[in-house]
C-alpha cells in the first residue's frame, strides 16, 4: 500500500493527509477529526481533545501538531 504525498509549496517537503498545518490543501474539505469525529472544512480545526495528545511544534512557523508530517520544520515539545 502506498500513501499519497503532497509536497507542502512552503518549504518543499512531502506530507500526506491534508499537507502541512502551514500550507493545508483546501481540496480535502470537508473531513472528519479524528479525535472528536466533527466533520469540519477547516483544515487547521483544533478541538479539546486534539490539545491533548499535541506533540510537536514546527521550528519554522510556530504552529502546533499531534503528528510531526504536518510540520515543515517539527520538533518535540519539552516541558521543562
């Protein structure tokens, strides 16, 4: 089985799903949140339950992400 990448037009990198938090391809609306099964066309949706399990922030943008193939430049989030 192979997963369709897109390369993200910010920073040329390949992701799949809706593409980068950055730069999401507004051609996959509307679809449903995993976390709290809302269908939205809104491809930076953020719910309750999606704050929860977020991992990553992207070095580049700032932007945050529960999967680090959503970033351009991803990196762990630390508490400290």
């Amino acid at each position: 089985m192979t997963i369709k990448t897109y390369p993200c037009p910010s920073c040329g990198a390949q992701a799949s799903g809706p593409g980068h938090l950055c730069h999401p391809d507004k051609n996959v609306t509307p679809y449903e949140c995993e976390f709290c099964k809302k269908t939205t066309g809104d491809a930076r949706h953020v719910c309750a339950k999606m704050l929860d399990n977020l991992e990553y922030y992207c070095k580049k943008c700032g932007r945050l992400a529960v999967y680090d193939s959503r970033l351009c430049e991803p990196e762990l989030v630390t508490e400290e």
